[in-house]
C-alpha cells in the first residue's frame, strides 16, 4: 500500500529566522542599556542624596538658628549639631534625616577645602569639616566622589560659601 499524499517540510524559512534574530537583538541591546550603566547611576544617585541632605541642614539651620556640620571619613559621612551651651559638636544620630549614612563601597570621597586635600580618616571625625551656620553660609568646598574603576567619570559636589553649587 503506497501513500501519495504530499510530505510538507516543518521548519522556519530563513525569513522568519532573521526576524527572530533582530527582535533577540533588540532586546539584548534594551538589556544592556538599562543594566549597563547602574554604577554611573549609583554615584549621581549619592551625589544628589548628599547634596539634598546639606541643602536641608542649611535650611533647617537658618529656620532653627542653629548651627550645623558635615563631617566625612572613609566610606561615611554624617551631620553635626553644635551644642552652645557646652560649644561642642554632637553627631546628629537620631535625627530621621540627617543620620549618619554610608557610602557603597565602590565610592571614594576626596575632600577638599580651599584648595587643600582634606585627608579623610578611618574612623569619624570629632568635629565636621563643612560648617553649615544658622546665618546661611557654609564652608566652600569641593567634593569628588571617586568610582572604584577607571571606567566611570568621578562626579564633583562644589559649593561655594552661601551654598550654592559651583558651575
């Protein structure tokens, strides 16, 4: 008994491979554009963080007349209130916003005030390096936050004495 019914082929046209392809490619380069640069965005990220923090300390130190700091050291930094009764500087660790906080560790802060390399310790400072005064002035400075790799840019915080950033 012989069949001559017609045998269709099963597979894909080369049409249909090569769409398959690109669609794969296009999805492989949306990939690698959202993942590709999320250490980039990790320092921009702290920059803004650390930026905001020291514009709402100099707000609330002019609101409260109270006297303000920034102290860095290694891989952290932290805000400081000045105590007039004692004339010390006390960390502010209760506070819900302005306590202290870590920097991921593929940051390196690099401090510098009036043209001077600030050389940051391991452990916290006694007192801060950037004073945020209740009469809206701070201390000018430059801070660059280093990435761990060479791969990257370094972004750069620089106020000047009111505040303001430095272009």
């Amino acid at each position: 008994m012989t069949h001559n019914t017609p045998r269709t082929q099963r597979g894909f046209t080369l049409l249909e491979i090569l769409v398959v392809l690109v669609i794969i490619g296009i999805l492989a380069s949306m990939a690698v554009l959202n993942i590709g640069d999320r250490r980039g965005d990790m320092l921009k990220k702290e920059s803004l963080r650390i930026t905001t923090l020291i514009d709402l300390a100099r707000n609330e130190a002019i609101l409260e007349a109270r006297e303000y700091g920034l102290g860095l050291w290694r891989g952290h930094y932290q805000f400081y209130e000045l105590d007039e009764s004692t004339n010390q500087w006390a960390p502010l660790l209760s506070d819900t916003h302005l306590h202290p906080r870590e920097l991921p560790e593929t940051i390196e802060p690099l401090l510098e005030i009036e043209n001077q390399e600030i050389v940051l310790d391991a452990k916290a400072p006694d007192k801060p390096q950037i004073l945020i005064l209740s009469s809206g002035e701070t201390t000018a400075f430059r801070l660059t936050l280093e990435p761990e790799d060479d791969e990257q840019d370094p972004v750069v915080i620089e106020l000047d004495q009111l505040g303001r950033p430095v272009s």
